[in-house]
C-alpha cells in the first residue's frame, strides 16, 4: 500500500471516528494495522495474537488460508477486544472496503465497551496470552511437546464446559493443603496452580473427596482443574488458562448475532455520512449487501442482527397507540432504545424479545429437519415455534448441557456426569470420544447419564472399553 493511499486512510479514519462519536458511539480508543493476507488469517485461526500453539489452531489456519487462496472465501477484519482495541485490515482491501471495515470495528469496539456481558473482560488478554503461551513453551521443555499437546487435546475437547456466568463471584472450594503447598506469591488468578522454575516434580499430593456441597456443576473444566485426583501442577495451571482464555471468549459467543448486527446498522450509517463519490457509493453499496445478504443454507447473524436493530428503531420511532399505551413507548424514542438493547440484551434475549411474526415472514425463517435420514425438509413455519428453535441453538452456545452431578462416585473417586436433556439427543460417538479424554484429564471411570430414544442411558468408560445400561 503507498503512503498516499495510507494517508487518505489516516484522514478518512478521522471522519469516521467523528461521525460515529456524533451519533453516540462510545468506543475504546483503536489502534487499526493494515496486514498481509498471512498475518490476517494467522490472527483469525489464534482469535488472540501471541496465543500458545496447538495443531488445531495450526487446522484453523491452512483452512482459512486455503479458502482465501482459491478464492472462496475472505477475511476483511479482525477486531480485539482489548483497551485499547486493535482493529487488523487485510493489505489487499481497497480503499472503501477499509473505510467500511473502520467504521464496522467501531461499532464493535463500542459494544465491546458498553454491553454489560463484557463488563467482566479482561482487556489487557494479548498480553495474558502472550504471558500463557510463555508457560506452555516451559511446560513443553520440561516435560515434552507431544506430552503437552495430548494433554491440550484432552482439556480443548471440553473447553466450552464452562460457566457463562463466570463474572459472577464464585464461591472458593477449599482444597487444604493441597493448595497450600501449590501456592507461591501470587501475581494472578491461578498462580497457586503454577511453579515456574521448579525443576523437579512435586511430591505426590495428598487424595483428598471432593466438595459436594458446589454440585452440581457446570463449570466442567473449573471442576476437574480443581478436584481432578491426579493432576500435576503444571497440569492444573495449563488448564487454568485454557479457562481463563475461554473466559474472555464467552461474551463473545454469547453475543455473535447482536454484536455483528450493531456493528453492520452503524457502518451503513457512518458510510452514509462520508462524502463519496458516486463509484464509491455503488462499490459500499455491493459490499454492504453482501454483508447483510442471506446465506443459502444457513443463517447469517450480521443480516438477522441488522433486521433486527433496524426494526427495533423503526418500531420505538413509530409506536402504534396500542404500543404506547400498553408499553408506554414514547414517540421518536428508537435510537435511544437501540442503545438500550445494546447494553443490556444477550442474543437469547435479543431474538427471545425483538424477533416479531413480521421479521420471521419478511426473512423466510423456517425450521427444517433431516427426515428419515433421508432428506432435509421444512417441518415448522409458525413464527413462535421458528424464534424457539433459534433461541434454543444459542442457549449455551449451542453445545449440550454438561454437568458434574458426583466427582466421588461409587466411593471410588469415579466422575459421574449428567446431560440435561432437553429434546436434543447427543451424537454418541462423539460422546465417546469426549468421554475418553476426560477420562485423560480424571484418571478415574468416568459416567455420563443422558436420554437416549426417551431412556434414561449411562454411557460408561473405564479407561479400557465403552460400556452403556
């Protein structure tokens, strides 16, 4: 890129940012690098720059980036959600794709900043990663690459089992002397579970019965990080990471289609601002639709999250006189109810409050199912039943609800696991297979209760062999 293009991009950025400031955006200050197509996938595929290496960031990765070589597919953004923010644009872009991709970082960056999920991140996590990655690199040497990388394959098959209401102020499980002799001065949140320098392995620790007065428990991962009966330090603290990182990761997944909705309505209005030539109006326009354009097969949250931010404007700024009597909606009151739903709603409550009978008919939302194990087909139009179906996808994240309902099963220290069904049955073999690697992270038997076929089922594994009554 030649410093003429960069200093127009340095001066386009300005009005950008003062544009969005004018219509009350109020984000972090942010940082914008323009990257080679390389830097830009690497960042995608390691969601943080600096991360710890494992082979399935390293998948992610030749993914992307194959995609992006063929043609298929392309990144135009990366945004992190730090203080300050740093915002990574794809060196290939043209002009009016960065002023475009600028004013939509923004719209993220300000609900990174004002959405009460994020309220509890920890903005200074590239250099949390970047302190983490320095430890695995001390856990590899010490201990060995492929003994680390199993273990990791262990702790990221269940990395999502976490608690989302993390920000909330847990109760600490007392662990005695365990922890005691695990504790040094403390500079973090799980430095008790860390021993840098220490060259030798510890003395076995003590077995000790787990709480039961926490169960049961969702925190899947917090609770095998803490009661597993034969962890290693170094192995509580890689853990500890992996959850801290999931941590930070968790509002963002619990707000993808809101988040990528509002930053879609403001970079539509921000651009609209800016004084474009007409090539340069039809070239935003061409982009912006394809942004906000359906996918074939799929859903696409930028289009649903912009529908809907747009309808909630449009609803609050026209009440009918039902809607002003019964809700007490005031007249030209959307754009300040749009920046209430910014700030308060989730993408559960989002769609669960704001997807009306109108959007799900204007959309073409519909429920479909694989029939028989023969073909897909629409099995559901109802607009309440379509807001269910979408609402229940998110719950969670949209994996099966785990969690921990004994850790001294049998009186033998086994781990007894229960999934809350709710008409979603697990994929079995994949089930296994997660089985076999707490199994890893426990050391014990491990249970796992589920409905299979309406049945009570409890799949078994010994370490050994699969077993299911």
């Amino acid at each position: 890129m030649q410093d003429r293009e960069i200093k127009d991009l340095e001066k386009s950025l300005e009005q950008i940012w003062e544009v969005a400031r004018k219509f009350g955006l109020d984000p972090f200050p942010t940082r914008f690098e323009i990257v080679p197509a390389t830097v830009m996938y690497e960042i995608g595929s390691y969601a943080l720059p600096g991360r710890y290496s494992h082979w399935t960031f390293g998948k992610a990765y030749h993914r992307m980036k194959t995609m992006y070589d063929f043609g298929l597919s392309k990144i135009y953004e990366v945004v992190i959600n730090t203080n300050p923010s740093y915002g990574f644009l794809l060196e290939t872009n043209s002009p009016i794709q960065n002023k475009m991709v600028m004013a939509h970082v923004l719209g993220h960056v300000d609900f990174f900043k004002n959405n009460i999920y994020f309220s509890k991140t920890n903005r200074r996590m590239v250099e949390s990663v970047s302190t983490h990655a320095g430890r695995m690199t001390e856990y590899e040497f010490r201990y060995g690459r492929k003994v680390v990388e199993k273990f990791l394959d262990a702790v990221l098959a269940i990395e999502e089992h976490i608690d989302p209401n993390f920000f909330i102020k847990r109760e600490t499980i007392s662990q005695g002397d365990k922890l005691k002799r695990l504790q040094q001065k403390p500079a973090g949140r799980y430095d008790d579970l860390w021993q840098l320098g220490e060259k030798k392995e510890p003395e076995p620790l003590e077995e000790e019965k787990p709480p039961t007065d926490c169960l049961p428990e969702k925190d899947l991962v917090y609770y095998i990080m803490r009661n597993s009966p034969h962890l290693q330090p170094w192995q509580r603290d890689a853990m500890a990471m992996v959850h801290e990182e999931m941590e930070y990761f968790v509002p963002q997944m619990q707000t993808k289609t809101q988040n990528e909705g509002w930053a879609s309505f403001w970079h539509s209005r921000i651009m609209r601002e800016l004084d474009l030539t007409d090539s340069e109006h039809m070239e935003f326009a061409e982009l912006h639709s394809g942004v906000v354009s359906p996918h074939k097969g799929q859903l696409n949250p930028y289009y649903l999250g912009y529908k809907i931010f747009e309808d909630i404007e449009r609803r609050w700024n026209n009440p009918t006189t039902e809607e002003q009597e019964k809700f007490g909606i005031r007249p030209g009151s959307g754009r300040e109810k749009i920046f209430e739903v910014r700030e308060l709603d989730n993408d559960v409550s989002f769609l669960r409050n704001y997807l009306t009978e109108e959007l799900c008919e204007e959309l073409d939302l519909f429920v479909y199912e694989l029939v028989e194990d023969e073909e897909w087909t629409i099995t559901e139009k109802r607009w309440q039943r379509v807001r269910d179906q979408l609402v229940a996808n998110m719950t969670n994240f949209g994996f099966p609800y785990i969690e921990v309902a004994d850790g001294d099963y049998n009186n033998n220290r086994e781990l007894y696991l229960r999934h809350a069904y709710e008409g979603a049955e697990l994929d079995g073999r994949y089930a296994r297979k997660a089985l076999e690697h707490v199994y890893t992270l426990w050391s014990r038997p491990v249970h796992l209760e589920t409905i299979v076929d309406d049945e009570r089922v409890v799949m078994h594994y010994d370490g050994q062999e699969h077993d299911e009554d």
